[in-house]
C-alpha cells in the first residue's frame, strides 16, 4: 500500500525533525547543559541518517528488490563518498600547507579558470 | 516597502543607459509587433501552455538566440575595449562596467545560451529517438522551461533596474561577499542561478525517467542511439551536480543576507571552501555540456559519411567512463590554491585520464569517416570544425592538466583561449550542427545551405583569429580580465578584435539563412528523411505531429518565481513570501486536478 507508506513516512519525518529541534532548545534552555555539548553533535548525525534511512525507504521506494533502485542509491552514494571525501582530503591539506608556510607570505589565490 | 530599491537604481552612467534602453526599446519593439498582428493568443495557446516537448525545444532555442546575441555584444566590448585601449585613450568602460560585462558574458553564456541550446536540442530529438510521444511529466518540463526564462530574465532586468555581479562568473568570495560587494549585483547573480538552475535539476530528473522507462520495448540499451546514451549521460550529472551548485549559492547567500560566515575571512569562514564546492559541480557543468554535442556528432558522421558508427559499444563505454570520471578532475581548476603535491599530483593525473575516453571518440569519428563517401553538408562542416579546433583545445587541456604548467599558465589568457576552444569549438559548434541537422525535421523545410556555408567559414576562420592570439598572449603573461593593457599586447588583441568581428559576420549569416529559408519555406520542402538518416526520428512526418495538450500553470509558476526572485534581490520581503507562497499553491492545486499527464 503506497498511502500507508507515505503516512508512515510523513509522520516519522515529523517527529524525527522535532525530537531534534526538541533537544537543540533543551540544550540552549538549559544553558548547554543537557544535553550536553559533546552528546549533541552525534545526536543529531544518528537523527539525521535516520531521517535519510526514512525518506529513501518510504518516499524512495528503496524497500523493494528494484535494481534500478539500488543502483541508483549505489552511485549517489558514490558521489557522496567523492565530494565529501574529497572535500576533507582538499581542505586538510589545504590548512595544512597554509599552516606550515610563513604566513606573511601566503596569501590564498582566489581566481578561478 | 519596496527594500533597497529606490530611484537610484535606474539611474546609470551614459554607456550602461545606452544597455538599459535597448532593452526597454526591445520589449516594447516585441510587445508592440505582438499586439500590431493581434498574435498575442496564437503565441499564448500554440507555445507558452503547450506542453508538447518539441513546442517546448523551440521555445528553449529561441531563448538561447536571444541570450547569445546578448553574450556576443558583452564579448564585442570586451574586445573593443581591449584593442582601443592602448597610449592616453583609456577605452570607453568604466572598470566596474567592465568587470560586470566579463561576469555576464560568461554567466549568459554557459547558463542562458549552452544550456537552453542543449535542452531545446534534446526535447526536440530525445523523444522522437526513443519513440516516445512525448517526456515523462510534460508539466514539470513547462515548469522546468519558464523558471529557466526567469532565469535569463532577471539577468537582463540588471541592466535596467541595478547592476550585475562585478565578480567574475563563478563569483568567488571574499569579493562576492557582502563587505566587498555591497550592491544587488551578486544577489541578481545568485538568484537568476537559483531559479535557473532548480529547472535544471528538474529537467535533468525528467529526461533520466523518460530515457528509463518510455523507450520503444524493442530499445534495449545497447540499441539505443548514441545521442540518447550522452543525453542520458548528461542528465545523471545533472542530478548529481546541480545540487551542489544550489547549496553552495545558498550559502553564499545566507552569508549575504543573514550575516553567516562560511566563506568570509573571519570568523571561522573559509573562501577556499567556495572554491572548492563550485568546481565540484562546475566541472561535471563542462560535461554536461560537452557530452550531448559528442551525442548529436556521433549521429552526424555517420549519416553523411554513409557508413554504420564505428565502435558502438566503446562509444558507450567512452560516455560511461566520462560521467564518471567528471567527478573526480575538479581540483585542476585550482592547482594554485596550495594544496600539497600529492592532491595535485591525483587531480592531474585524472584529468589526463579523461581525456582518453574522448579521444576514443575522436576516433571512432575518424575511423567512421574512413572510407566512407563523405557528403560536405553544413552538419558535417561544423563537425570538421569542431574535429580540428577541438583536438586542439583537448591538447592544450591536458598542457593545463599538468600542475606544474598550471602554476605558470592560472589566470592567464592561456587559460581562456582553452575554455574558449572547448566550448566554442566543441559545444557550440556541436549545437550549431544539430540545429542544422534536425531543423528541417522540427518545421519541415530545409535551411539555406550556401548561407550556411558562410556562416560556417565566418565562424571557424574569426575563431581563430579571435582565439589563436590569446593562447600567444597568455604565454607571454597577460592574465586575464585586465582593463587596462601593456602596449606590448596591443597588436595581437587588435587581431582577437577583428576575429571577433569575423564571429559577428558569421552571426549575420546564420540570421540571414533563417530569414532567407522562413521565405522560402515552400520551395525547400524537406520530407520525411532529407540527409538519408537511419535513426527512429526520421521515421515520422516532417514536421512531426504536435500534441495539444496545454496549461497555464508552468507560465504561472515562472510569474511567481520571478516576483520572488526580484523581491529576494532587493529584499522585499512581503513579495517574496507572496511569490514562494503562490509557487507552492499553483502546484498543490495543480495535484488535485486529474490529468492525463503528470
């Protein structure tokens, strides 16, 4: 049943989304006490990939045994590995050329081509 | 009330009224001829609320003609002002109307005329190739269309009301930041992107389902023409980049507006981090760009050199390998940011890489033309065109790829003759032939062919005279974008000068054959199949039979999101919620009607 998929889907994207506004405002209410400041980054990376697991599931269709799907799913994925990744790998290096160097000197180029 | 926009901003200096009336002076020109032929109602039923994909493509061409023209008279200054400038005369722009000339020569040209050129292309062919009556979701394709206009209609709207971007066309921060970038010029930038580009994505998700599922059941994959197999290619880089392009603007704009820092010097921000997330979509933009082209080649050497493709199979391998490989190369573009030598020596090394992919196809081309009985229509001009400058452009790209080499050649008119050569002599030289190509099938009569010889040679000879200096002058060190010039390069930008002038003769040409053949349309006729073409679009009527279906809602959508954008810019805040708000309840409304279509 579709319907009942997206029902499914709609509501606990709602309540996934507020339990974490929920606890950003109990953390700023609570004058980053609790929850605390360390616990609240992975809180919100679990709530956020079981947001993603939700959405692909019951908006996406992904459930299915659909190869398209999967294969799809597979090069986003790859995608994702390669901006992200890459991007982490670029900028590192980046600050840490940046680091090593004299700083007077160094003045980033920003133009582009 | 109204933002920041009060009566200042139409007043300008005298070259930037000049810029700002002719636009008036065309809308009205438009509006008037319109209303004189009493054509507004055949013009709003036949094609703006059709929903027929060619009807759709044409509409999308015309847009790209109307921009190029604009781009072409930017290029035109660019170079005026470059071969004028040289002992006391200092040209006649001002610098920062310079710099906003440079930013909106290369935004219109890749975003207002190469995209639209390739999406008319593909809604035109894509589904007559596949044997589909039309895309997947005729109203999103509508939709996708006029938020594309709107789009190219903010950027035009600068000249009148405000500036554009002075930033160069990927504006980079720190410049393209508020402190440094006060006025509404970037903000027009971001948001004809913005809106411009979500019909992009759009698009792209469009033509992937419609390639997908609504082949003929015989069309395997491996039968599927290669125009097709780039196109789809094409889309799924689409998918995959435009969403970074969307979210790096977005940042930029929370940057603008709400005062956040992700690309400002301070406070934990970091421009180098733009720079990079650009040309994680702006090089997979090349190639979406580049690969139909390949795609509508592939479909043309063969019909006239009256011969099967050579090398089907490693022509789709070759397209494969591209998309992905498009991933990896993004780093070349700025080698000379100072990222260690093992990033660069990678990002070089993948950018070699790619090139071999296209050079497989440049000989299948070859190998197809071999012993072939090769038959010189236009098409097939363009195609030797494109075969000779492009391999060049290719050669001085993988120059480029080389960090080392790049460290000397960044930023210099090296660099510019490169992308030049790759977008003139590939995209659009490949654009130019498939309208030539598939013209008479769309409105089924034929082009003139002799003014299209002429504007072939006027093209391919003022493109390397146009070009051709800048790759000297770039090995001498002229950088680019300089508004002022050392006499020693003033000989050689007088010769890019008149081969810019030769461009413009060709552009003459190509508006002249199009009157000359509407004139005389009833003695070309073209048949069903005039070059002797083996693909499925031959196999129908010439013209094609349109669908009648229609809607007001994508023109509707474009109204509104076009109120937002303009009240995004100057930041009327009331508009903007009245045209977001009104983009959301055309549609909801739009999916509680029943249609036939989605």
């Amino acid at each position: 049943m579709t319907i009942k998929n997206y029902i499914i889907g709609f509501v606990s994207s709602l309540a996934i989304t507020s339990v974490a506004f929920g606890l950003m405002f109990k953390h700023l209410a609570s004058g980053h006490v609790w929850p605390a400041h360390d616990a609240m980054v992975p809180i919100l990376v679990v709530l956020a990939l079981l947001q993603l697991i939700v959405q692909l599931v019951c908006f996406l269709h992904l459930n299915k045994a659909e190869v398209r799907n999967w294969l799809t799913f597979g090069f986003a994925l790859f995608i994702v590995v390669v901006v992200v990744g890459g991007t982490l790998w670029i900028m590192n290096n980046l600050q840490q050329s940046h680091a090593e160097s004299d700083h007077d000197h160094v003045t980033p180029q920003t133009l582009d081509d | 009330m109204l933002g920041k926009l009060d009566l200042s901003a139409f007043i300008h200096g005298p070259i930037e009224t000049v810029a700002q009336l002719s636009v008036v002076f065309g809308v009205v020109v438009v509006v008037g001829l319109l209303s004189y032929y009493k054509a507004w109602g055949w013009l709003w039923r036949e094609y703006l609320t059709s929903l027929d994909a060619k009807k759709i493509g044409i509409m999308y061409i015309a847009l790209s003609f109307v921009m190029l023209a604009r781009g072409a008279v930017d290029a035109f200054m660019m170079r005026t002002q470059q071969a004028i400038e040289v002992g006391a005369n200092s040209g006649f722009l001002s610098p920062d109307h310079y710099a906003q000339v440079f930013t909106a020569h290369g935004v219109i040209m890749i975003f207002f005329v190469a995209m639209p050129f390739m999406f008319g292309l593909i809604n035109l062919i894509v589904p007559l190739q596949i044997g589909a009556k039309d895309v997947a979701y005729p109203f999103l394709n509508s939709m996708s269309f006029w938020l594309t206009v709107v789009g190219a209609v903010l950027i035009n709207l600068s000249l009148v009301v405000g500036e554009f971007a002075a930033t160069g066309w990927l504006a980079y921060p720190p410049l393209s930041e508020l402190q440094f970038s006060p006025g509404v010029g970037v903000d027009y930038y971001i948001w004809a992107l913005q809106i411009a580009g979500v019909g992009t994505l759009i698009s792209g998700i469009n033509f992937l389902v419609t390639i997908t599922t609504m082949r003929l059941k015989d069309m395997s994959w491996m039968k599927m023409p290669i125009f097709v197999w780039t196109v789809f290619g094409a889309m799924i880089l689409v998918i995959f980049a435009f969403p970074i392009l969307t979210g790096t603007l977005g940042l930029l704009s929370l940057d603008r507006i709400a005062g956040f820092h992700f690309f400002t010097t301070d406070l934990g921000g970091s421009a180098m981090m733009y720079v990079n997330l650009i040309w994680a979509w702006g090089h997979p933009e090349v190639y979406i760009l580049i690969l139909p082209a390949f795609g509508i080649f592939s479909e043309i050497v063969p019909t006239f050199s009256q011969k099967r493709l050579f090398g089907y199979t490693s022509m789709v391998v070759a397209t494969l390998a591209i998309v992905f490989l498009s991933f990896i190369v993004w780093v070349h573009h700025f080698f000379t940011m100072g990222a260690g030598a093992d990033v660069n020596a990678f990002f070089g090394i993948m950018t070699m890489a790619i090139a071999i992919p296209t050079g497989v196809k440049v000989f299948n081309w070859l190998f197809t033309m071999f012993r072939g009985r090769i038959l010189f229509k236009t098409p097939m001009l363009w195609f030797m065109g494109f075969l000779t400058t492009f391999v060049l452009g290719g050669a001085t790209g993988v120059l480029l790829a080389v960090p080392g080499a790049d460290f000397q050649l960044h930023n210099s008119l090296f660099l510019v003759a490169h992308f030049h050569n790759m977008i003139i002599g590939g995209v659009l030289f490949g654009f130019f032939a498939g309208f030539v190509y598939w013209f008479p099938k769309i409105f089924g009569f034929m082009l003139n062919e002799r003014l299209g010889v002429y504007a072939f040679w006027c093209w391919i000879v003022g493109f390397v005279l146009a070009f051709i200096p800048l790759y000297i002058l770039g090995l001498m060190g002229m950088t680019r974008r300089l508004y002022e010039v050392s006499p020693q390069f003033h000989p050689l930008l007088v010769v890019a000068g008149v081969g810019a002038a030769v461009i413009a003769l060709g552009m003459f040409f190509q508006v002249l054959q199009l009157v000359v053949s509407i004139w005389q349309r009833k003695e070309n006729p073209a048949g069903d199949n005039p070059w002797n073409g083996t693909h499925l679009e031959w196999q129908t009527s010439s013209p094609p039979p349109f669908d009648p279906e229609r809607s007001n809602d994508g023109v509707m959508v474009g109204i509104l999101a076009g109120l937002f954008g303009f009240a995004m810019i100057w930041q009327i805040w009331w508009l903007a919620v009245i045209g977001l708000v009104g983009v959301l309840a055309v549609l909801i409304a739009r999916s509680f009607q029943h249609h036939e279509h989605s």
